[in-house]
C-alpha cells in the first residue's frame, strides 16, 4: 500500500471564475476551471508500481517504486510504503535514490511493521 500525508478538500466555490491560461503548465490533466479561487485539486495517483530485481532468497535486493500524482508533490509530504515484511533489512535509516535526484534522500524503516517513511 501507498500513502502520503496530504490531505484532500473539496474546493470551495466561493466565486466562478473562467481565465483561460491561468492553470500552472506543470500540473497534468489540468483544466482551466482549476484556477478558480479556492480550488483545490484532490490528489490521485495516476501510476504506482513496485518492482524488485531479484526474485532469489538469501541475496541482496533492490527495490524500485515508480509512482506519479496528479499534482505537483509539496515540499514536507510523507511517503509512507507499506507491507515489507519478512526481509532481513535492519531498523534504521535507509538511502533512497529520486527522480529527479536530491528530492528524496533517506527513509526510515520499520522492520516489524514492514514500513518505511519517506
């Protein structure tokens, strides 16, 4: 399972408001409509997978998620990967490598829980 720590609200539409081109370019699937006042884009993932690049027992492994929200990702988000049970990875801190690189850098991992926090 995936989550993150944003929450989503429904917009409130205080006043219509229809200027066409004012919708930021960087987020996908816009519509003009969204830059209404007060409209807040609820967060959807549009792609999310995990992959692994050994499927033997006793070596090494990496694992790589891909995932991809519908709206920019604010600075502070968590994310929080679950159901990583069973592996020998220790407690701790763990190096995370992002796309582009530097957004994410670490992660904190739960070995009973099988999480990890981003």
């Amino acid at each position: 399972q995936i989550h993150t720590s944003v929450e989503c609200f429904e917009a409130v539409d205080a006043r219509v408001v229809t200027n066409k081109g004012l919708l930021a370019s960087a987020v996908s699937e816009g519509e003009d409509v969204e830059s209404t006042p007060l409209k807040i884009r609820c967060p959807r993932w549009r792609h999310a997978s995990i992959a692994q690049n050994s499927d033997l027992p006793c070596v090494d492994n990496k694992l790589d998620a891909s995932l991809t929200l519908n709206v920019p990702i604010p600075a502070g988000a968590l994310l929080t990967l679950t159901g990583l049970t069973d592996t020998g990875t220790a407690d701790g801190q763990l190096a995370i490598t992002s796309v582009p690189p530097g957004v994410m850098t670490s992660g904190n991992f739960s070995q009973a829980s099988g999480t990890i926090i981003i």
